[in-house]
C-alpha cells in the first residue's frame, strides 16, 4: 500500500466513531470491530477501491494501525458491500481472485475447530537460537539458514517450538446456494470457506448467511505430491452474519411487540390467521387450521426424570392429486423461518439425517447436516411422503420423537439437533381415495 492510501486508512481509522468502536473492543477483549462499506466509500472512495481490488494487503495495513491505536492485537472486518459487489457462488470466475466480494448461502458443514499457526518459532538444533517466520498459505515456511552468525552449522537442521508459536483459531465451512437462487433443474452449487478467530464457531449447519471476503485458487496436488494445473476454489471469510434466522433467533423490535398486542385483542385473530395460511389456496380450513397450530407448536417438557417431550406437532397430509398438498407445503417452507422443502422420491438416509464426509484441509471426518438437520429451530416440509424407502422412513423415527440424530460414522459419534415439526403429504396406497374402504387401509 502506498504511503498516501496509509495515511487515508489510518485517518479512517482515527475517526472519533472508530476509536470508540476500538475502545470499546479492548474493553470487552474481542479480537475485531466492523464497519461498514459505506462509511469508507463515504470517507474516501480512492480507499474503499483498493480494498474491493487489493483486500489482503488492505486488511494487513488495517491490522498493523488498529494494533497501534489499541496496544493488542485486532483485526478490521467489513460488512455491507451492495447488490453491486454481491455475487452468487455459481457466478464466480478468475476474475473474481483476490477481490473482496460478498456472498449469500446456506451453511451445509462446519468441521471441528483447529489451531492454525500464525508465526512459527524454529530452534536451530546445532546452537539453539530461535527463530520466527510468520506463516502464510497452506504450506509451513521453514527457515533456510540460522540467524546466529557464530552458528557453526547455520544450514540446520531446525525443529519446530510449539511453545513459542503463535496459533489463531481455524475451522472450514461449507456454504451452498439458496434455493431461491436456483434456476428450474439446477442443481446448488456449493464452496469451500474458511473462517478464523472470533468468526469460528458462529455458524452451525442451516444458518443463511451473508459473507464477505475474498477468493483464492489454492493448488490441488497428485497423490505423487505434484501439482496439478487446475486449481480449487476457497472463500476466506472477513465478516460472516446470519440472515435467516430460526424462530428462537427472531428478535422483536418494540413496534414488533405493540403490533402483536394489538392483534392479540381482535376478537376475530383466530380466522384471521387461518385465512393467512397459503391465501391463495380456497377452501381446506380445517388443513390450514392445524397448519398454524403446527406452526405456532409450544415449548418442550422436561420432566423430573430428564424426559423431554416435545412441544412440536407432525402432521401428514393425504390426499388425492392434485388437491394442492404440495402448494401448501411449498407455502409453508418459504414463509415459516428456517423452513426447508424436500420430497421423498429418491431421498437417501444420509441426505434426510446426516452423513459423514472427509474434510480435505485436515483429512478427518465431518458431520454433513441432511436436510432435517438444516432445518433445525425451523420446519421441515416433505413432500410424497409415501414414495419414501422403508429404510429412509426409519431413519427419521428417532428425529419425529426425540427430535435428535445419533451419528456413529467414520469414526465419529454425536448427536445433532432436530428441533423441528414436520409437515408430510402423501397419496393414498392405491393412488386416490376409495370411499368404500377404511381410511387405515388406505395409508397403512
């Protein structure tokens, strides 16, 4: 960075709102303060450029002043970039390396968190002097000659001090399109992130998010070690914020709650709400009624002996076709929050629970959320429920009672959350309704 862009940021930097944002930060021991875009547009647009072009000699600048202004380590996140600098995860090409961008999409997998060395400290095996190298990319950076002149073997060999390194927390995300991002037939693209100190940790599989930060080619290599010609895509995250949240995630605004107060005294709110169930859809009152019921749900027991009982409603729908079943479930997923869309033709038991995957940044396993997981704190709506495998249907009976999956894959044992009520439509055994026949044989 030139002298005079320095000079910019480290006015930018200084301005009163800043310095509190930074007081602030040291006061609470965080480890970064955001702005917004907007703001360094607004302060000088020579600066906002250089970081939409030059994003990581920006934030190595904007590291080294903010350490200066607090005394402690802190790093500078930005957030806000515009529709103009948004780009979606399938309409990423080499034009975008190195530029700072956003990006909107689903958290599908989160690996465990991992110490990443930041500066290496090498001892010199012959005399023992100590040496550090900071620590950039994927590849340790070993010392090549030994900072002691008086060394008498000054070519090493060196051994790594882990006492007196310095690591940052690391953990890998995968994010995947929205589904309202997709074209007819598409299929979701999905991208490889990286998120380090106080950004670990922050998403958990289901979680729409908006990021920031910029995109490397990393090299893929052979499994003789060599490199190969076509590189890997990787998004390394500056500012991460959940969008979409589940329903105990919502936060009321004070004009959020006298609106509620208000509803709540129309003595017609019942029907009213009813009626607001896929509007567009006439008639089938009593369906939409237990629909809101479902949707409203209460909270779980917890009994004296650690029993929980669930405070969510399951509810299948059968009918004949074309009784817009699969039009009320595709309502209800893209009003309720969180809510997910997905049909039993062809669903597998890892894409409904989970599954595990090798993680190719530490070679480990992780978890993969299936579509009940994504779910979670949400609702999950599965459409020809009957065309769904015996083995599939029985994955998902711990989820429909006890609300968790129990994973025991590649080495792995968890159990993840599934919070969820679960709205199914089905047709009947033989296709359409026989009124001459008992309902039970017609579903069993």
């Amino acid at each position: 960075m030139e002298k005079e862009l320095r000079e910019k940021l480290n006015d930018f930097l200084h301005r009163r709102e800043i310095r509190s944002e930074i007081k602030s930060a040291v006061a609470k021991g965080q480890k970064s303060i955001v702005v917004r875009f907007e703001d360094l547009l607004q302060h000088d647009k020579e600066l906002a450029r250089y970081l939409l072009d030059h994003p990581e000699d920006f934030f190595m600048e904007a590291a080294k002043e903010l350490a200066g202004i607090a005394e402690s380590p802190l790093q500078l996140r930005v957030c806000g970039l515009g529709k103009e600098n948004t780009v979606e995860i399938r309409n990423l090409r080499e034009i975008h390396l190195e530029k700072f961008i956003q990006i909107e999409g689903i958290v599908t997998r989160a690996s465990e968190i991992r110490p990443e060395l930041v500066v290496a400290a090498f001892k010199c095996k012959w005399c023992g002097q100590l040496q550090l190298i900071e620590q950039t990319g994927e590849i340790l950076k070993k010392p090549v000659l030994c900072e002691n002149p008086n060394c008498t073997q000054r070519g090493g060999p060196f051994e790594l001090d882990i006492e007196n390194s310095k690591f940052r927390d690391w953990q890998f995300l995968g994010l995947q399109e929205r589904p309202e991002q997709l074209g007819r037939g598409r299929m979701p693209r999905k991208l490889d992130c990286i998120v380090r100190d106080d950004l670990t940790e922050k998403a958990v599989p289901g979680n729409h998010v908006e990021v920031t930060g910029f995109l490397q080619a990393l090299p893929e290599r052979t499994r003789e070690g060599q490199r190969k010609t076509v590189f890997r895509k990787v998004f390394f995250i500056n500012y991460l914020d959940i969008k979409h949240k589940g329903v105990e995630e919502i936060e009321l605004s004070e004009e959020d709650e006298k609106q509620i107060k208000k509803l709540a005294q129309d003595p017609n709110l019942r029907e009213k709400l009813i009626r607001s169930i896929a509007p567009s859809i006439y008639g089938n009152e009593q369906v939409k009624e237990g629909i809101l019921l479902q949707l409203m749900g209460c909270d779980p027991v917890e009994l004296e002996d650690g029993t929980r009982i669930r405070g969510d409603i399951h509810i299948l729908l059968i009918g004949d076709p074309g009784v817009a079943k699969s039009a009320i479930l595709k309502w209800v997923s893209e009003v309720a929050p969180r809510g997910l869309y997905t049909s039993g033709v062809k669903s597998t038991a890892a894409g409904l629970t989970a599954t595990a995957v090798r993680d190719e940044y530490t070679g480990g396993w992780v978890l993969e959320a299936g579509a009940l997981v994504i779910a979670d704190g949400g609702i999950a709506c599965v459409d020809e429920f009957e065309k769904m495998d015996e083995r599939e249907a029985n994955a998902i009976l711990e989820s429909l009672e006890q609300q968790t999956i129990s994973v025991s894959k590649g080495g792995i044992m968890a159990t993840l959350n599934t919070r969820i009520p679960v709205l199914a439509a089905a047709n009947p055994k033989e296709g359409r309704i026989d009124k001459n026949l008992p309902i039970v044989q017609q579903i069993t």
